[in-house]
C-alpha cells in the first residue's frame, strides 16, 4: 500500500511549471545578430559561387573585391575627386526632380481629391498615364531638354509625382462621415474643412507618398543618366560596366543606393515630425508603402 | 398626440410650461432617389430647460429628423423654427454631439473644444476662449488634460471633452445623437449622470435620440416614440419622476411601469 503511493506519479507542487510560453530562438537573439547572421551567410555563398567558378570572374566579382572596392570609391568621394562631383550632380537631380514631384502631384492631388472636375475629367487621364512604362520618356526628354541635368530632373520628377498624387487624394478621402458632419455643423466652408480637415487627417497618406517619390527620384535621375549621359553618378555605373568592371560597378550601387535611403530618411523624419499623432504599421515604416 | 401620465393624468412639470424654444410643424421628409417617405408632418415643440428622449426602431427617421433640426438638411415640407428664427442651415446656437466624440489626435483637449469658435471667428476670438474652456473642463471632470492629446484620453473622457466642444458657443438647444452608446454599460450610466447635472445647472433644452428605454426615461421629461416607415410619432410619454434622477430610480415601479409601455409600443411595431 505505501510502495504503491510511491510508485504513483510525485504530487505536483504548485510552485513547479508544467505549462509555459515558448519562445522560438529568433526571437531570443537581439535583431542586429541576426542581421549581421543574414549577411555572412550571404557573403559566404557568394565566395563560394565565386570559388567554384560557377560564373565567370568578369560577371561575378568575389565579395573581397567588391568591398576592396568599395574602401576605393569612398576615398575617392571624401577627397572629393571626380566622384563625388559626380554624386552631387545625381543628388541635385534626385532633389530637384523630388521637390517638382511634390508641388506638382500635392497640387494635382488637390485637385483630383476635392473637385468634381478633377475626380471625373483629370483623373482618367492620370490613370491612363500611370499605366504607361515612365521610362520610355525617357529620349523624348533628352531631345526636348539636352544631355544636361535638366532631362535628368525632368524624369525623376515624371516618374515620382504619381505616388504623390494618389497619396494626396487619397488622403483627402481619408476624413470620416462623423468628422465632416462634425464640421458641417460648427458651418465650416469648404476651405475650412479641406485645410483644418481634410489635410491633417490625410496627411500620413501624403507622406507615404512622399516615400515611395523619395526612393522612385533615385531611380528616375538614374535612368536618365543611363539613356541621356551627363556627368552623374549613373554616367560613372555605365561607364564600368562598358569596361566589365564589376567590382565597381557593385560598388557604385551601394553608394547610390546610400542617396536613395537619406531622402527616404529624411522624409520619414519630416512625418515623425509633423505627423507625430499617428502610429505606423511595421509595414508602411519599412517599406514605405 | 396627448401628453399622458401614467395615471392618465395631465402632467405639467415646470419646464412643459416654458417658453417654446424649438418649434416644429408639419415637417416631412421624402428621399425621391429611393422613394422613401422617412418622415410623416412631425409636429415637435421643445420647451426651455426640458429634455425630450426620441426613441423608435433602427431606420424610424430619427437621425433624419435630427439631421433637419440641426440644419444639415432641408425638410421635403414642413418648418422649423429655432428662438423665432427659422432654421435654414448650420447654426451656432444648435450644440451637436454624436456618438463618436470625433476629436482630432493633432489638437490638444484644449485646442479641440475651442475647435467651433476657430472656425467661425478665428484663431484670436478661440484663443480668447480658453479661460472658459477650462471652467467646462473643470464642468466635466476633466481639469488638468487641457493640454493632452486625445489618444491618452479613454473614450468616456473624449465624450466629456466633446461636451465641452458642444458647450463652447452657449448653443440654444442641444441635439444628442446617442452620444454614450460606444461606451461600456457602467461608463455610460455615469455620464447620463453627468449630462443630467450638466443640463439642469445651465437649464439646457435638451433633445436626445437613443436606442435605450431605460436610458430615455431616466433622463427625460418627455419620450417621444416614432414608428417606422413613415416616422412620426405614436405617442409622447410624460416622465413624472421628480429631479434630480438618481439610477437608483431604476428600481422604482414607476419607473419600470414607463419602460414597459415604451417597449410595448416598440414592440409593436417591429413585428408589423
């Protein structure tokens, strides 16, 4: 009878824990570990392809290369040498061409978002345009402003200013039935209410926008300098890749890629700043959606 | 249309004999897209310092005939006179408050109630309406978060603070549309409270629309109860319970006498 009690499974005591949360292994290390995990894995099978000679070395450079190169490039942009001459010519595209696509699609977003005219008779032709490749334009500037940075601009600003527009009007939607009924009872005109209104609240819609303009300048200065030359930074990527330097050509990227994330930044800064009300998703954060 | 007791009774509580402060004749209102009679000649008079309960099914045309009280839209037929003056659009001594407290996250408590001043004087005339701002603060329980935004606000101090917002122009008349019914059970028993106390020391003329039997009676001096398709109004009941209400109320039989006529009419008419 007692050897039967003790052979019964031990009494559970209170303080033991029989059940608790698990908490899977990525989430117990701290995210720049895992970070830095994910690129040494990257770099490693990219010197493995390179060692195996899966590709040619002409087409493919060794990550070593690349970063050798890279040491290159960047001293060459803080001496200030004919790089980065060529970085502020694509910087002063990429800036002009995001400030022409913020006025001109903010005020044709306005005007899409709050008139009638705008909704029914501009906005099919909007449409109509987004849905055209933005790119081909791209010999039309060049031939109507020359191989300067004008052309350039022209581009960036043409395919960043959609992003622009939809944001705007779809931020000028974004007021609930309860708010406008609100303000039509405090008489609110219509400048009232589109200015203390309709703007506010669209506002974290405008500035996702003003992201997705911020990364498309970028690539609208780039291409650009691919197809109408100039003295940018896209001119010095071509020109490697002409001479099958890829290491360069890898290198260049990078930098470029640098300009791209800084005005993306900065506009992220400006919405933390003047948007400070409204929390952001992970999503619209990280990816400027 | 008699205004009964439940005795049977003519009652006359103090505040039914006041001076006629809303005054409503005849008013229709027929939606010729959908061909919808959502209003049938509504005849309405509020009485200075009273509060009258609208009560009716889901699409009886209560926020229609709110909606035309309050200016936001024109009767098919019919009039409607505010303080002697007919209302032919948005005015500043109509007070609104609606279900959702719809306070903007870029103000502060402060900067939201002054929100109808700003719009129709301007930012100096709003700014010179702070100092009272901050006395309905204080009115409502909400002194010491003038300054906070309202994302730190719970929903039953964002209502408070749209109490405020509604109280700001001295309105002649304030129009409830279910003002509390976001809120939890015990919150929104509070807050009648608060709104009763709120009334009967500015001596408001107070309309409410509601969903809530016992919310109804327990605040008003008349419920009006309207049938659907075309609203209009099946009978005007007299709340005879004396001021100030307390929810211990609730449990008087009178009280429960009165609830169970309101439903006995709704109930009617929801099964036609």
């Amino acid at each position: 009878m007692t050897q039967a009690q003790s052979t019964a499974a031990a009494p559970l005591m209170p303080e033991q824990t029989v059940w608790s949360e698990h908490v899977s292994w990525i989430d117990r290390v701290p995210r720049w570990v895992s970070m830095v995990a994910l690129m040494v894995g990257f770099l490693a099978v990219w010197q493995l392809v390179y060692l195996i000679e899966l590709v040619s070395p002409i087409i493919l450079p060794s990550p070593l290369e690349t970063i050798e190169d890279l040491f290159v490039v960047g001293r060459n942009l803080l001496t200030g040498d004919y790089m980065l001459k060529a970085l502020w010519v694509t910087t002063q595209e990429v800036l002009l061409g995001f400030i022409i696509a913020v006025v001109f699609g903010f005020a044709l977003g306005v005007l899409v978002g709050e008139t009638s005219f705008g909704e029914r008779a501009v906005m099919p032709y909007l449409v109509a345009i987004n849905t055209m490749p933005k790119v081909a334009f791209a010999p039309l500037f060049v031939s109507w402003l020359g191989f300067g940075i004008a052309s350039k601009v022209a581009l960036a600003a043409f395919i960043a200013f959609f992003p622009v527009i939809v944001g705007t009007a779809a931020g000028l939607h974004a007021a609930d039935q309860n708010a406008r009924m609100l303000f039509k009872t405090m008489g609110a005109s219509r400048w009232q209410t589109l200015v203390q209104l309709k703007l506010p609240i669209g506002m974290p819609h405008f500035f996702a926008g003003l992201k997705n303009a911020a990364v498309l300048t970028v690539v609208g200065a780039v291409v650009g300098e691919f197809l109408g030359g100039g003295k940018g930074f896209g001119e010095l990527i071509r020109v490697a890749a002409a001479q099958l330097d890829t290491p360069r050509v890898f290198s260049l990227i990078i930098y470029l890629s640098l300009l791209g994330l800084a005005t993306f930044w900065v506009v992220a800064w400006a919405q933390r700043r003047f948007v400070f009300w409204h929390k952001e998703t992970v999503t619209e954060e990280t990816l400027g959606q | 249309m008699a205004v009964l007791s439940m005795s049977g009774q003519p009652v006359a509580p103090v505040g039914l004999m006041g001076r006629p402060v809303y005054e409503l004749r005849g008013v229709s209102k027929t939606f010729a897209k959908r061909n919808v009679q959502a209003l049938d000649k509504v005849d309405l008079t509020l009485r200075e310092g009273t509060f009258s309960a609208i009560i009716g099914p889901s699409g009886c045309g209560k926020s229609t005939l709110l909606k035309i009280m309050a200016g936001l839209q024109p009767p098919s037929s019919g009039s409607v006179i505010l303080e002697g003056k007919p209302v032919m659009g948005p005015r500043r001594d109509i007070g609104m408050m609606f279900q959702q407290a719809t306070l903007f996250p870029w103000r502060t408590t402060l900067e939201n109630i002054v929100l109808p001043i700003e719009i129709r004087d301007g930012k100096a005339a709003a700014r010179a309406k702070y100092d009272q701002a901050r006395q309905l603060l204080d009115l409502v329980g909400l002194n010491g978060f003038e300054s906070v935004y309202p994302s730190e606000l719970s929903g039953g101090m964002a209502q408070r603070a749209a109490i405020c917002r509604m109280l700001i122009t001295e309105p002649a008349v304030l129009l409830l549309d279910e003002p509390f019914s976001a809120l939890d059970e015990l919150s929104r028993d509070f807050m009648n409270m608060e709104l009763q106390r709120i009334c009967l020391e500015r001596n408001a003329t107070t309309f409410l629309v509601t969903h809530s039997i016992p919310e109804a009676v327990i605040l008003s001096d008349v419920v009006y109860v309207m049938s659907p398709r075309p609203g209009r109004f099946v009978e005007a009941i007299t709340v005879d319970l004396p001021r100030p209400r307390t929810l211990d109320m609730m449990t008087d039989p009178r009280f429960g006498a009165l609830v169970h006529r309101i439903r006995s009419h709704l109930d009617k008419g929801a099964f036609q």
